[in-house]
C-alpha cells in the first residue's frame, strides 16, 4: 500500500513539534497524542492507539487496533502493538508527573483510564502547538489542498447550476450535490475542530432558510432536515423563481479541507441593497486578500476592516443581528475550521503557506445570505486562491 506521507515528512512534523514545545514548554517531558486527526498528521494512519512523544527518546505510535493496517499505511518506524494502555506505559522506565496531551478531546473518562497506567499528576495542554505546525503546510500537503481547491471550483462553478431546477427541495438538491462532489473526487466527509460538531459537508439554503439560525459557527444558516439532524437541506423547502441560493461546502482531499461559498440567483433578481451589501464583502475580500502576507497580524486587519464598516452595515454582517460570528476568515487543513483565525485576540503573524478561508457574508431580511468565500494561500504576494474566487450572485 501506498504510504501518504514518507519517512522525511513524518521526522520534519515531529521535529517541528518537538521545537515549538521546547519554546513553549521548556520543562515538558511527555506528550501523548490521542486524537485521530493529530495521529494522521505525526504518524500518516489512524488507529485505535496512542502516540507518545518524550522530549528525549523514540517516539512510538502504540496501537491496540488495527497493528496490520498501521503498518500497511504508515512510514512511521517506530509503532508496537499493545492491548491496553497498560502495555505502553510499563515500557517506560520512568514516567512524568506533568503529560501534554490534547485537552480539548480529553474525556473524563480516557483522563482516568491515562491516569491509572500512567500514574501522571497534572494535564497540561499542546492544543496551541499543534495547531500552530500544523497551519504551516507542506509542499505535500499544498498538493493535497490544491487538488481540493479544484474539485471545489468544479462542483462550485460546474455542478450546482445543473442540479437547481423549479420545485427542487434543499434536501434533493444536497442529496444529489453530495453524490456528485464525491464522483468528482471529493472524500466524502469534513472534520470540525468545534467540540460535538458532527462531520457534515455544508450549509445550504434557499431564499430566507440560509438565515436561519444554527449552532454551528458560521455567518450563515439552514434549517435543515429536523431538529436532530439541523443539516443536508429542509424538505419542505422548494426552490422558485427569484431565490437566492446559497451553498457553503466543505471539500476534502487525502484528508485536507478547503471551504468555499457562491450564492445563485433562480431566474430572477435579488434587491439593490442585497446587491450593495455583496459587492461591499466583494471589497472586504480583495482587501484581506492583499494582507495575506507573511508578516501580517490576523487580529489587526479584523479591527482594520470592523473599523472601516458604517454601523447600519456591522448590524447584520457576518450572521444575522444576535447570531453573528466575530472573525473574518479561518484556517483550514485537516480540519476545516483551523489556526489561525482573523479575529481579535489572533496576535501571531502569517507565515507563508498557511492556508485560511476568507469569508465576509451579510444576512438580507427577507432575502438570504450574500458574500463569498474561498481559501487562499499566505505567499509573499498576498492570498493565493485555491478554489475559483466566486463571485457570487451568479444568474441561473
């Protein structure tokens, strides 16, 4: 079987690791990765296991099941089979008072299975140093994102105006969309960082549904099918002339996401203030897109733009008034909602080849939501667009 990533991109991830957590945390002496996501990034598979990382020694991906499949699908040198937790930690001569491990995973209950064979005291975090190497991307993995950037602009440009006729619902329009994004390569599932969010491909909505409101943290909204299932598109919901359609997909390949939005108009016309309120997150795109650079501070261009917008404008941008979202683009990667966030509080600067979703979007009462997004590359010449730069408002 073909390895995803070899042996010099599996060392250069851990050894980045190794040195953010020395800066960080000088005194750390163990690590131990329980998160699947984390475990593909360090180890190329994902398995029933857990990765424990030393500040001095062999890293070891030890795993209870499946060994054989670990085996086929990694390049990683070092990974044991064990059968509890208790395998792994009596390997160990000495074991640490103090374990980094992904805090906003933990249970309570694999907290206390950790603790027994482990014998450790405290629980330290490495959620911010992971996600700080991991939103710094490969050539490897910019292959990945580019090849989803362009199933995206595919299904996107191509794809969706074909399946939006008259009396369509939302639910059979997000059925068929979602069998033709995985014919065009998609991988079929989206991961979320957000604790609880499950694995879902996007929001859709026609006419006002894609203002409803959702737990989900977007500037968007869809009713969906119920209220255990607050996605895929409501079945009540047929499309008529004059609606605005708006589709906001996640797209993945070889595990890397990127997340892309377009709006359509159905053999009609939108009103001049949806218009005015598109073409002004039009603007805010290609000004974030300029500022893109390595260098650049996330949370100053949010309180550059915010600061620029008239208050009749702020009342309904980025969500509808009481359920707005406070950033202005995300990263993305292994999941879709990543480091680093433009928003206030995100002091660290871009460094070339993080890869973030740009998203200005404005809620029209009583019509939908308008704006764009697509994700961009940080280069030394600001955001590369890796998925079509929609333009949105595109007549059916």
């Amino acid at each position: 079987m073909k390895k995803m990533f070899d042996k010099i991109e599996l060392n250069r991830r851990m050894d980045n690791f190794r040195v953010k957590m020395d800066k960080d945390n000088p005194g750390w002496e163990m690590c131990i990765i329980i998160s699947k996501v984390n475990q593909y990034y360090f180890v190329g598979t994902m398995q029933d296991g857990i990765l424990v990382i030393p500040k001095v020694g062999r890293p070891i991906f030890w795993v209870r099941r499946a060994y054989q499949r670990a085996i086929d699908e990694s390049a990683f040198v070092d990974i044991y089979p064990m059968k509890s937790f208790s395998d792994a930690a009596s390997y160990y001569s000495s074991l640490p008072e103090i374990i980094h491990t992904e805090t906003k995973i933990l249970t309570i209950d694999l907290y206390n299975l950790l603790t027994k064979h482990f014998k450790f005291k405290t629980v330290k975090s490495l959620d911010m140093q992971v996600s700080y190497i991991r939103s710094i991307k490969s050539e490897r993995e910019l292959k990945a994102l580019r090849k989803s950037g362009k199933i995206h602009k595919h299904v996107l440009t191509n794809i969706v105006p074909g399946l939006l006729y008259e009396g369509v619902s939302e639910r059979d329009f997000f059925a068929n969309l979602y069998t033709e994004m995985v014919k065009s390569g998609y991988q079929g599932i989206s991961r979320f960082v957000m604790f609880d969010c499950d694995s879902f491909t996007g929001q859709v909505g026609f006419g006002v549904n894609s203002l409803y409101p959702s737990f989900f943290n977007g500037p968007g909204g869809q009713k969906g099918l119920n209220a255990a299932i607050p996605f895929l598109g409501d079945e009540k919901s047929k499309l008529k002339k004059g609606d605005l359609v708006f589709a906001d997909l996640a797209c993945g390949f070889d595990g890397y996401h990127t997340d892309s939005t377009n709006t359509y108009v159905f053999k009609g016309q939108v009103s001049d203030k949806a218009k005015k309120a598109h073409n002004k997150c039009i603007e805010i795109r290609q000004q974030i897109i300029e500022r893109l650079i390595p260098g650049e501070i996330p949370s100053k261009i949010y309180s550059d733009i915010i600061g620029s917008l008239d208050d009749d404008f702020l009342l309904n941008f980025m969500g509808q008034g009481g359920n707005q979202v406070k950033f202005l683009g995300h990263g993305v990667g292994l999941h879709v909602d990543e480091f680093p966030v433009i928003a206030k509080g995100f002091d660290m600067p871009f460094e070339e080849n993080m890869v973030l979703a740009i998203e200005p979007k404005c809620a029209i009462k009583g019509v939908g939501t308008v704006g764009v997004e697509d994700s961009y590359v940080v280069t030394k010449d600001g955001g590369e667009c890796l998925t079509g730069h929609h333009m949105g408002l595109k007549p059916l």
